[in-house]
C-alpha cells in the first residue's frame, strides 16, 4: 500500500483592524464588526438602528484618533495585523519541506476570511486546521470566527477533514508566556498586579450556562472544570495560573474587566474604576495584563497604556507598568506550533 503523505492547511484567525486609521476605513471596520449578531446580540432591527443610526457615525471619528495614536506607538502600522503576518510566517518556517500551509485571515476586514478561505479551496488540502487566537472562548470573538470560517467552507463542493481549537487558556506555553513578560518587570517593586480582560455583557456569558445566572456563579473563587466554554470561568482560571507561576497570592491581585460598551451590566468589576480605587487607596505602581490579547493593539497600548495611566495620575498614582502581549515571542511561536501539532 501506497502511503499517502497528508496536505494541511492552518488558518489563524484575529478578530480585525481597520486598513488605516481614517475614519473611513474606521467607519467600514466598526459596521462590520458590530454589526455581527455574535457581538451585539439583540434584534437584527434594534442592532441596526443602534450600530448604524447611533454607534458608527458618532464613535468612528473618535475612534480614528485613537487608531491614529496606536499607529504612532507601532511605526504606523496596525500591530495586530503586523504580528499576525509574523506569527503566520514564523509558524510557516517551521514547516519547511512539509505538506503544511499557514495562512492569516481578520474575522472583521483585511486579510478576509473570504478571501484567504477561497485560495485555500484552490489548494484541495487533505485537512483543515482552523486556530482562532482568542485564549478564552466567547461566542463573540472565538464562536464568530469558527460561524464565519465554516459559512464559507460548508459551500465548497469537496469539503476536508476540518479540526478546530476552541480555547487554549490553560495551555502551558500561553500561560509561561505571559509569565516571561512579567518577569520583566520589577514585580517586588509593584504596589498591586491587575489582570484586565476584555469585557463581555453579563447576558452573553449566562447564555452559555442558561441554568445559572453570572452573578450567582463562583468560578471567580474556584475553577469549574466542566464550563472551559464560559469566558468568566477561564479569565479567572488564566489569572489563577498565572498568578501561581509568579508567587502571587490573592490579594496580590484584582481580577477586572475592560472596553465595555452601552448601558447594560457587562463582567464586573470593571477595570477602569479598578484602577482609580487603587489609585485612591495610595497604590503608586500596577502591573497590568491583559490576558485576553495575544498581540498587543488598542486595548492594551492605548486604553491601557494611555487611557488608565491617565486616570491613575488623576486619583494619585505614578506609573502603569503594561505587560507586554506575546506578540512574537519565541515561546509564543513554540504555543502555536504544539497546538498545531496536537490536532495533526
């Protein structure tokens, strides 16, 4: 018998960024995304009045100016989109001479899922390795990504063997990734450490456990092994091991939660007013993560490195010190490659 030698292919999927920070491209990238019924999840008609009536017109202006900044801080350049091609490529070299194709693909924008999805339907691969770069699962990033990428698949006349990651919070080399970043800093000098993760409405968290209001839940006191889906449950569990590798204990730390949007209750408690109480409290030096990012980018250069800061001076802090992401981190670029190879 002839042994056949496989044809993978392997799709990275980000959540997205404008192609520029003009506000016309601001404005493209925000329709696109809120738009998305995985993200605000209310009727298709209150959705499209609220993002299209409301939301865009006012807040992409805004919105330009501050992509505009986080270009500043990245040579003028997206840094989520810079590190993706990076990792795309740094992964693709250690699959030199093999039947392993990386391709980079934005839920929301440029490179689209669309058309990265439809070179690899030319190729004819053997199997299919979809790996959305969200640690936590939340159907609003992770679960889009996997609807958007199977939407396109489930039309290709030869569909192939597909393999999906859902989550990777508690694998080693993410978890001892963020550690190395910390290590950085001067922990002993740190008056606090706080672990900011992007925020979610507190509806769309209970819609993964129906039976159990968010609020009535405890996975922010012990990790709940049979909810690995709920994105509470994993910020909390990601914290804890982290925290564990570095020797902190629990009032070392405050778990919180950033880039809420609206008026309804989103995970509390969230990170801004976290960091004015400390502030507050005679807290002159936090170390920051923010876990939920693999690439560092708005959230964490700007809202973060610049926003919080700036709160923080104004209630009597001094300094923020921002963990970096794992952007290209060579441990970072060995994670990828295992979880790779664990689903060959």
């Amino acid at each position: 018998m002839i042994e056949k030698t496989k044809n993978t292919g392997v799709l990275l999927i980000n959540l997205g960024t404008p192609d520029s920070p003009s506000t016309k491209d601001v404005r493209k990238y925000l329709t696109e995304f809120l738009n998305d019924p995985r993200v605000i999840d209310i009727s298709k008609v209150g959705r499209a009045l609220l993002v299209n009536g409301i939301i865009v017109p006012f807040r992409a202006p805004k919105s330009a100016k501050i992509y505009k900044e986080l270009w500043k801080h990245w040579d003028n350049n997206s840094p989520l989109l810079t590190y993706g091609e990076k990792l795309k490529e740094l992964i693709q070299a250690k699959y030199h001479n093999q039947n392993v194709t990386v391709e980079f693909a934005m839920r929301y924008q440029n490179p689209s899922l669309n058309s990265v999805l439809a070179k690899m339907e030319k190729v004819g691969y053997d199997e299919i390795i979809i790996l959305p770069l969200f640690p936590q699962y939340a159907s609003s990033s992770t679960g889009s990504a996997i609807e958007k990428a199977l939407s396109i698949i489930h039309k290709w006349w030869t569909i192939p063997t597909l393999k999906v990651q859902s989550s990777f919070f508690d694998h080693p080399g993410y978890i001892n990734g963020f550690v190395a970043s910390a290590k950085k800093h001067d922990i002993s000098k740190m008056d606090h450490v706080v672990f900011s993760y992007h925020g979610l409405p507190e509806r769309q968290i209970t819609k993964v456990h129906p039976e159990l209001e968010c609020t009535n839940c405890d996975c922010d006191k012990s990790y709940k092994p049979n909810q690995d889906l709920c994105y509470r449950n994993a910020c909390y569990q990601t914290t804890r091991l982290i925290a564990d590798k570095l020797g902190l204990t629990e009032k070392d730390y405050t778990v919180s939660f950033q880039s809420r949007l609206g008026k309804t209750p989103w995970l509390q408690p969230y990170s801004d007013q976290v960091v004015k109480d400390l502030a507050i409290q005679g807290k002159k030096n936090l170390l920051v993560f923010s876990a939920a990012f693999i690439a560092d980018c708005l959230e964490t250069t700007i809202e973060i490195g610049d926003e919080y800061q700036e709160i923080f001076e104004e209630h009597g802090g001094e300094k923020i010190h921002l963990v970096e992401s794992l952007n290209d981190s060579p441990i970072w670029i060995d994670t990828v490659h295992e979880m790779i190879e664990s689903l060959r």
